[in-house]
C-alpha cells in the first residue's frame, strides 16, 4: 500500500536536526533539485500531489537523504515558498518599483507577488497550506520565510540598512495582512482586486511612519523652523 503522508501528523512531530556545518556545493545542488521537483509536483497537482517518495524520485535522492534534509512535507513546503520568495527577490531587484512614496512601492511589489503567484494558483494553494499546518517544529523554516519577505519589503522601502522599530512594526504589520489576503484570495473568499485595495490600504501605514520617497525617514529640522 501506497503511503499517504500526513501533513497534521508529521508537522507535530519535532525534527531530527542539530546544528550543523553549513552544506557543500554539491549538498546545495541537491537541495535545489529536491526544492524544483517539489514545485513541479506541486504545481501540477497541489498540496496533496507533494508526497515524499514521489519528491524523492523526482530529485533523484533517496528517500532517507529527502527526510535528513525535511522532514515532512510541511517543512519542504514552506522551504518551497522560501525558495520562491527568493527567486521573486531576484526579479525586483533587477526591475525595481517606481512608485512616488515608499507605500506605493510596496503595494506594486506585493502586487507582483499576487501576480506570480496567480500563474500557479496550485503551487500557491500547497505553500500557504504548509503555513498553516506549520507548528513549532517548523519554525526555522518559517522565520526564513518571514525574514525574506521583510527583505523583499525593505528593499521596496528604500532598501533601508537601520529601520527604526516603528517602521519594523509597521512592515510586521503588512506582512501579516499579505499572507492572510492570500489565503482569503486562495480561498475564494476575497478577489484580486479587495486584495489590491487591502494591500494598498495597509501599505499607508509605512509612510506613516516618516518614510520619505527615498525610503529613509526624514530628518529633523532645525530648532525653531517650520
């Protein structure tokens, strides 16, 4: 009989891992390979279609070295979103927003990411699934997530080095009404466009905080001016 994983059920169970060197050029490839093949799977047939042994023939790893380096699904799976924030990081870089305040910049940029995650709604579905079955066992992989995508809001900002801890709070914020308008959205609880507006009216938070079109905070000005 065909194992079936479950996704409740391996989430719960703590991982095996310790600190450990970081990976070899050749461990890297692998883990590629293993994260590709997992959103192919994903991508053709959802959350359900990622099984582990199937991941583990696809990448061309043993199933043993698929579970040393995840060890459920769910872990695979929000590494997957990591990987794709990633990847979407990449592309903004190179074609950066150009909205007038920081507010505007990052609404275009979480709008893109809805873009890119509507070309593949099933591979989308799979990951904020992953998210929600994720407990504490998880969480490594999901700090990553959380820490990519303050990067990739940051770098919309203005690509600030010192946010202070308003602007921090304030990106906390965005970050938390991004996901949850994306599992509204993937739920058909929400369309595209209340997504847009949501998103738009949570991103005027950050010019509330005094980020300037530069994205840095302004500076005082003199005593007795103004």
């Amino acid at each position: 009989m065909t194992k079936v994983d479950n996704p409740e059920a391996e989430a719960s169970v703590p991982p095996r891992r310790s600190a450990a060197p970081p990976l070899t050029e050749r461990q890297l490839a692998r883990r590629r390979r293993i994260l590709h093949a997992t959103a192919r799977l994903a991508c053709r047939g959802g959350f359900e279609a990622v099984q582990m042994r199937e991941v583990a023939e696809s990448s061309q790893v043993a199933l043993g070295t698929l579970y040393r380096y995840f060890p459920s699904k769910v872990h695979l799976l929000v590494a997957t979103m990591h990987d794709q924030l990633e990847q979407l990081h990449g592309t903004l870089r190179k074609s950066p927003p150009a909205g007038a305040t920081a507010a505007d910049r990052v609404a275009q940029t979480l709008m893109r990411a809805f873009a890119a995650l509507q070309r593949e709604p099933r591979l989308a579905e799979a990951m904020a699934r992953a998210l929600t079955f994720a407990d504490r066992s998880v969480s490594p992989e999901v700090d990553q997530v959380s820490r990519q995508t303050t990067a990739i809001i940051l770098d919309a900002m203005g690509g600030l080095e010192n946010p202070t801890a308003e602007q921090l709070s304030a990106v906390r914020v965005v970050e938390h009404t991004w996901h949850s308008t994306l599992i509204a959205w993937l739920s058909g609880r929400a369309s595209l466009a209340q997504v847009g507006v949501d998103i738009e009216t949570v991103c005027r938070l950050i010019d509330l905080t005094g980020t300037g079109a530069d994205g840095r905070a302004p500076r005082p000005g003199p005593v007795g001016s103004g």
